[in-house]
C-alpha cells in the first residue's frame, strides 16, 4: 500500500497551503448548511409534543455535543500518531481539535443547561452523561492550559498528547451513560442504525444543523492549525517568505 499522500499530509507545509485553499469553500458550505437547518429547526419544523418549543435548543445541543466528543476522539488519533510517528503536524492538529472541541463542549453544556430548565426544572443536574461531558471539557482546558503554559515544546507537546489518549476512557462513558445508569437524560434522538424517532419534518433540519457545524467547526480548526504552523514554523525560508509576502 502506498502511504506517500499520509507523509504529504503530514508536512506542515503542504497542509498549510491545502488548507488555505479550502478554508473558504468549507466555511461557505458549512454555513449554508448550519442556516438551513437551524432557520428550518427553529422557525418551521412542528412543536414536540410533550416540550412544546423548548425543544428546539436541540438543533444547537446535539449537534455541539456530538462535534465535541468526534473532534476529541481525533485529538486521540493525533496524540497516537504524534508518539508512533512522531509526525510534526499531529502535535499542530491536536492543538487546533481541542479549542474548537473545548467550545463545542461547552456549548454543550450551556445549551443543555439551557433545555434542562424548562424540562426538568433545574439548569443543572449531575447527572451522569452532564458529568461526563463536564470531564470532557476540563479534558480539554487541561491539555489547552498545558500548551499555554510549558515553554518547552517537546514536553508540552508529550504531555499533552498522553492526557488526550488518556482521556479517551471517557468517550464510551458519555455515549453509554444513559444505558448503564438510571439518568435524567433521555436516550439518542436517533442514530445511523435505527429508525428515527421523530418525523423527517424535525429531524431533517437536526441533520442540517449537524452536518453545517461540523463543517464550519472543522474549517476553525484548520484556521487555528494555519496559525499554529506559522508559529513553529516560523524560522524557516517558506515561512518567512509566506509573512514578506502578506506584508
């Protein structure tokens, strides 16, 4: 099997000036996307049938609380092939995942606290899966802190990529919290290998919402990969030439 595109994409680089070129393709998209369904979701899609129009802060929960635990689950793929490899772009990605991951996170959060108010008639409860995403979040404030605290770059670099492999114990946790302890939470609204438990008029609009934040949560974190490569890159000819030219 030829791996030369994996070599390729893991040169600072090349993934600088292939990222540059669909930065603004994907954050257009996204956008189209993400208005679509929440102008769709929030202005014309039915009430729920038990939470009237509370419900709707749906179209903003799911789709970051999904976003947050995929994008860590990433952040762990660039910690294993930064400590098997020792690629110089996995230690850059792992910094772009977690700030956005960490908004997405806790956008979470606050939208579920949000919902839960009217719902269950507290913003807050400790509830497992709430718990859980809490952990996410401060996984991913910890590995943040650590990049902005540790000079050393290897170190922080070290440290930060083995608190996120860590940190993968947790995912299965927040997805089968609801099944293993009796929470307030409800289950997945619906998921790739079930049949949706709402109408298409109410979840078509969920799945746009999804697919339009993904998108425009992934073109921030290879705006924030661009920042971060010049940053470590910035002592060599391509970068310096790259800044002149920008001046």
């Amino acid at each position: 099997m030829n791996w030369s595109w994996f070599h390729t994409l893991g040169s600072p680089k090349k993934f600088y000036y292939l990222s540059l070129k669909w930065e603004r393709f994907l954050l257009s998209f996204g956008a189209l996307f993400l208005g679509s369904g929440l102008v769709w979701g929030l202005g014309f899609a039915p009430e729920d049938y038990l939470q009237g129009n509370s419900f709707r802060i749906i179209y903003i929960h799911v789709p970051a609380a999904v976003i947050a635990q995929s994008f860590y689950v990433a952040m762990g793929v660039a910690a294993f092939v930064q400590i098997v490899w020792r690629m110089k772009l996995a230690p850059i990605a792992l910094r772009g995942f977690a700030t956005v991951g960490a908004l997405m996170a806790a956008l979470a959060l606050i939208t579920g606290a949000i919902w839960g108010k009217p719902t269950w008639g507290t913003w807050w409860q400790w509830d497992a899966r709430i718990t859980s995403v809490l952990i996410l979040l401060i996984m991913y404030l910890g590995i943040i802190a650590i990049h902005n605290t540790y000079l050393e770059r290897q170190l922080s670099d070290r440290l930060s990529a083995v608190i996120a492999l860590v940190g993968l114990i947790n995912l299965p946790i927040i997805k089968y919290s609801v099944d293993w302890w009796n929470t307030l939470h409800q289950p997945a609204t619906f998921t790739l290998t079930e049949q949706p438990k709402m109408p298409s008029e109410m979840w078509l609009p969920l799945l746009l919402s999804f697919i339009g934040l993904y998108i425009v949560a992934l073109a921030i974190v290879f705006i924030r990969m661009q920042t971060h490569i010049l940053e470590r890159e910035k002592k060599t000819r391509w970068v310096r030439d790259e800044v002149n030219d920008g001046v």
